[in-house]
C-alpha cells in the first residue's frame, strides 16, 4: 500500500512540474486545454488515493469523476472563447 501510494506522489510532482513547464513555454489554447487535462488528473488522483474515495459508495465515486470532468469541460470551454 505505501509503495503505491509513494509512485502517486512521484506522478503528481511529475504532472505538477509537466504542468510549470507548459505554462513556461507559451500559452496557446492547446497548452491551457493540456494544462486543464493533467489538472483534472491530478485531482482524480488525489481523490482516489489519498482521500481514499476508491473504497467509498459508487454514488460518491461517480459524483466526483462527473464533478471534475464537468469542471474541467466548462473551463475548456469558456477559455476556448
């Protein structure tokens, strides 16, 4: 259980610095669509690991992926406006 846990943080420093070094090259629409999509990742991952939702009711697992996948298509969007 730790080592998982361990390899999700590493993913997450991974995205996070993925994510610094898009926005440090340019800032076109597909870079801010990029950006978003690691974004909502990064939130599914920390919902499901350290939050621990992957043991929770199917009724919360299903709120949060519509949750953020909901989010993150209005701020796509609204951005590509």
């Amino acid at each position: 259980m730790q080592r998982s846990l361990v390899y999700t943080y590493l993913g997450l420093l991974a995205l996070t610095l993925s994510v610094a070094a898009l926005a440090a090259v340019t800032t076109s629409r597909l870079v801010i669509i990029t950006i978003l999509l690691f974004s909502l990742v990064k939130f599914w991952l920390v919902a499901f690991r350290f939050m621990e939702l992957k043991k929770a009711h199917t009724f919360w697992k299903a709120l949060i992926i519509i949750f953020g996948a909901l989010v993150a298509a209005l701020l796509i969007l609204f951005r590509l406006r």
